[in-house]
C-alpha cells in the first residue's frame, strides 16, 4: 500500500518550535510558517527588522509540504496567455520576477550552507495528447519577448519515450522544499526572529500598531503580512478573483539511471508534471475544482496509468498524496497591500502551481514594500489589480461559485449516518440542516456542521485525501471538521447526533 504522505513529509523532519504564550511586540510580525511567510521573515531579518512568525500547525504544515517542488520561469497558464490579459511589458516582468526567485533560492542555499539536494536542471514543456503544436510556436514566441532568449524548440524531451516536440527551459530548479524551509527558519532564528508554532492568528487587524489576536495573546508590529496561502483576513475582495483547486501527485521507484534529470510538464489543462528525486520518480496532476469532484481515488488510478505508460520501469508507488492551490483569473498571484484595508496589512495569496516562485517573489516584494522601498513587481502583482481583460473567467468563477449555494436545497448524500461507511464521510440532510458525517477506522461518529464558516457554502467530502473540501473560496477541513486552510479561520461547528440530544 502506497504511504499516503509527501516524499518530503517522509524525509526530512522541521526544526521544533513551541506556542505563543506572551504577548509580544515586533517590527513584522508574519503569519504562516510556508514559502511565502517563512520567505519574507528572512528577507527582513536580514535587513534588521525585528519578526515573529506564526503559525497554527508544526512548521511548513501547509501546502509546501505537498509541493513537487519545481522551481521554473515556464509559466502554467503560458506566456502568451498572460500577454492578452496583461500586455508585452508584463510578461516581461512576470518572467523576470520568476528567474529571480529562482535565483534568489539559489544564493540563499549557498550563503546558508542549505543542504536541501537543490540542484539546476533543464525542464521541457510537450504537447499533451491532442494538443496542437502551434500551442508550442505561440509559447516560443511569447518566451523570448517576454526575455527568456535562451527557451528553444527542441524536436523531443530526452526521455525513452517520444514525447514530439517540446520547448526545453534552461536552469530550472528543484529542491527539497522542507530542508530548505528548515534552513530559513534556522537563519531567521540565528537574526534574531522568533518562530512560534501551534499558534491559530484568530483576528487581524490595521493600524498603529497593528495586531495579531492569538487566543489570550497579543502580537503587535508596524506591519501585519497575512501568508496563510488563502487569507484568512479578507472577506470577499480576493475571493471573488481566485478559485481554489485540487491536484494530485504519486511516486514511485524507478531504476537508476533510466530517467534523465529534468523536469517536464505537458500543455494539458488540467497538465502533468514529471521529476526525479533520488530514484523516486515523481508524476503530478489530475487537478479538479475543490469539493467539485468525489473521485479521487480514480484520480490517483489515471494518474498512476498515465506515468505506467510513459515510464513501464516505474515500481510500485510508494507515496501518493494531493493539495490545493489557488488559481487567480488572471494567472499571476496576489502579493502586496491588502485591498480595501489599513497600509500595513500585506498578503500573499494565488499562488497556482507556481508556488515556491510565486512565495519567493513574495518574501523580496512585500520585504522591499514594508521597508518603502521601490520593487518593479509592486504593479503587476497588486492585490488591488482590476482584472478587466479577465472579465470572461471572472464572470465564469462567480458563476460557478454562486450555483453552489444551490446545495443546501439538494438532499443529502447518503439518508441517515448510519449509512456512512467507516472512514469515510458523507453529507446528511437532517430537516433545514446539512450535516457532514465522518465514520472514523473504528466505527464512531462524528458530525460538524458542513455549512463552511467563510461565506456559507456547503462542503464536500474528498474520499482520497479524508478532508471536508469548501467548493466556493477554497476552506479545507479535515475529517473530524478542523480548519486546514482558510478563508474560514475556524472549524465546522461541532454537532450532537439526535439520540444524543434526546438523552441529554
Ligand atoms: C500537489 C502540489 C504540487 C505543487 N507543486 C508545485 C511545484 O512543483 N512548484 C511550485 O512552484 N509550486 C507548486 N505547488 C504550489 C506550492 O507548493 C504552494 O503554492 C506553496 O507551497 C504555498 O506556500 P504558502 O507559503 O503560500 O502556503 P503554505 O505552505 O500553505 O503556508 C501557509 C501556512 O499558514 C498557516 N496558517 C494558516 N492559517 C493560519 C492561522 N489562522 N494562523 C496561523 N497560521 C496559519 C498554515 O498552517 C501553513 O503552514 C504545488 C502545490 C500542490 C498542492
Ligand atoms: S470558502 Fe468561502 S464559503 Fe467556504
């Protein structure tokens, strides 16, 4: 049986840290312990601010800890996509700001001694089956005029398989995303910040000074930055302009040797992701909308199918694990003063399947804004930014968000609890009230409410990763209702199944 964990959950351990049990007073105080928080704590202690870092799990116990961790200037939503919605001077940007995070882990690793199996290799976008190689020559195009000179058509990817043609991507990256977050956590400790774990931000709030509730305590600072991936500050006004979405990943041995070092991804929509670790190889996609899709154990299966035949040498998988990442409508991430709210509150959200850049950009961009300093990112990723060349997927999104409230009329999966298999869960109707019903290993029960605590939507349950997933703004639970990523800040009321109201 496959672990159901990442590679790197398996493999590396995070530096321990306690709970906040004091108040305390910083120049920043950064909420979320991932690439993007973790990132910008280190960028402003090394520019002598004073930082406290927060976050309600262990370390890195968000989304870098499902990543596949490519670190690439190939853009997902490709180059002459973004060049409708944004125009020739911002893609130049955008490839520009990419190769820089790239750059930047790059020298952070070697002046902090990071040992984290980071490594620069070159990474191949082919066609997915059916696609067109004018998709190829469109991308070509938009890859130099966006500055990426060095992107060349290639007639096949260096694998066994003929892939046809492809755009070969020079210096590209991979590391071990958890050894290189134990690394800035140690150099940010080393400067002085302080890293509290365990420790849920419950309310945020602007102003002079700003504050950070954490249960009875307090953390104030000059500057608030919210990179909890989804904030979990903002009501509507970045919600309304990203979508959450579900994508999955498996590994499995291969014999040394017989996969080249690269990484790969082919121009499918939802695409397929491919790279080595040790002699683990690594496939990823079969993405879907999150709590809009009840299958993904045969998700994991066509994955599994899709790499057997590309690479029949694989073994069997060893890991298989999924995640969530938020897809803005016009294809770059959030990252700058929060919209419609006091100067110093800052966010970094949408980060797509680009993350670990994006989280990068995030750490130099909000450093340089906190600090007053001029950064030629500030525009392009504004939070404020009005999409307007978007207006087609935002209408689409909103659509699509709004006709989830239809389910509160629906009934429910399944009659009554007792219909629910164990480890499983499932949605029961009980009069006006929806309930999302877990039968744990052992046969107990356990019922939340599955109305999510954000805006009201109802959630959904995903069988292969046992969470409670929000089908509106991306809130994920896990099976017993407790919050594992906002905009909801907290769990899914707890409910008593009737009998248990009847004898109280
Ligand atoms: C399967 C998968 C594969 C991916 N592959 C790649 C890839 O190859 N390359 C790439 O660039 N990107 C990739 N991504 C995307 C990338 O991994 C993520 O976008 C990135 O890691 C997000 O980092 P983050 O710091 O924004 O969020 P997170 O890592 O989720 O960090 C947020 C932290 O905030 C904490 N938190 C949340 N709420 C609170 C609160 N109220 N109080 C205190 N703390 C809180 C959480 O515990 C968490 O630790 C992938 C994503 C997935 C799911
Ligand atoms: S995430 Fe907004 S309603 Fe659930």
């Amino acid at each position: 049986m496959p672990r159901h964990e990442s590679v790197w959950s398996a493999t590396a351990a995070m530096p321990e840290c306690g709970p906040l049990e004091q108040n305390v007073h910083v120049d920043v105080c950064v909420i979320g312990g991932g690439i993007a928080g973790l990132s910008t704590a280190y960028h402003l202690c090394q520019a002598g601010r004073s930082v406290a870092v927060l976050d309600d799990g262990a370390l890195a116990s968000g989304m870098t800890r499902m990543t596949t961790g490519h670190l690439t200037n190939m853009l997902d939503d490709r180059y002459f996509e973004l060049e409708k919605l944004h125009g020739k001077d911002a893609i130049r940007v955008a490839a520009d700001s990419h190769s820089a995070a790239i750059e930047r882990i790059d020298e952070i690793v070697r002046t902090e001694g990071i040992d984290c199996d980071f490594s620069r290799l070159d990474g191949y976008l082919f066609l997915a089956e059916g696609d067109k190689p004018g998709t190829l020559d469109k991308e070509l195009d938009a890859a130099h005029r966006a500055g990426l000179k060095d992107v060349q058509l290639m007639a096949r990817a260096p694998f066994e398989w003929d892939t046809g043609p492809c755009l070969r991507f020079p210096r590209q990256g991979q590391f071990h995303p958890l050894k290189y977050l134990a690394g800035l956590a140690q150099a940010i400790r080393r400067d002085g910040g302080r890293i509290f774990c365990h420790s849920h931000a419950d309310h945020v709030e602007g102003g002079v000074p700003g504050l950070v509730h954490v249960g009875k305590h307090v953390v104030t600072g000059d500057a608030m930055v919210v990179a909890t991936n989804v904030p979990i500050n903002n009501r509507l006004a970045i919600h309304t302009k990203q979508a959450p979405y579900m994508t999955y990943v498996i590994a499995a041995r291969v014999p040394p040797g017989s996969v080249p070092q690269v990484l790969a991804w082919d121009t499918g929509d939802p695409y397929h992701y491919i790279r080595l670790h040790d002699d683990l190889l690594i496939v990823g996609g079969e993405d879907h909308k999150s709590g809009q899709a009840h299958d993904s154990p045969q998700r994991y299966r066509k994955l599994e199918a899709w790499a057997r035949e590309r690479f029949p040498m694989m073994r069997e998988v060893e890991f298989m694990w999924g995640g969530q990442i938020m897809e803005t409508i016009d294809y770059l991430a959030f990252i700058g003063h929060n919209p419609m709210d006091h100067d110093n509150i800052f966010v970094a959200t949408g980060d797509s399947g680009m993350g670990l850049t994006h989280g990068t950009i995030a750490g130099m961009l909000l450093c340089d804004l906190i600090l007053g300093r001029k950064n030629p990112w500030e525009k392009l990723y504004s939070p404020s930014r009005v999409p307007v060349m978007a207006a087609g997927e935002f209408a689409r999104e909103d659509l699509n968000m709004a006709a989830q409230y239809a389910d509160w009329l629906t009934p429910g999966d399944v009659r009554s609890a007792d219909d629910v298999a164990r480890d499983s869960g499932a949605i029961v109707r009980r009069g006006f009230e929806k309930i999302a019903v877990y039968r744990d290993a052992n046969g107990a029960v356990h019922e939340c409410s599955a109305v999510c605590p954000h805006l009201g939507c109802i959630v959904q349950w995903n069988p292969g990763e046992q969470t409670w997933d929000c089908p509106c703004h991306g809130s994920r639970f896990d099976a017993e209702g407790h919050v594992i990523n906002g905009p909801a800040n907290r769990d899914l009321p707890s409910v008593q199944r009737p009998e248990h109201k009847r004898a109280a």
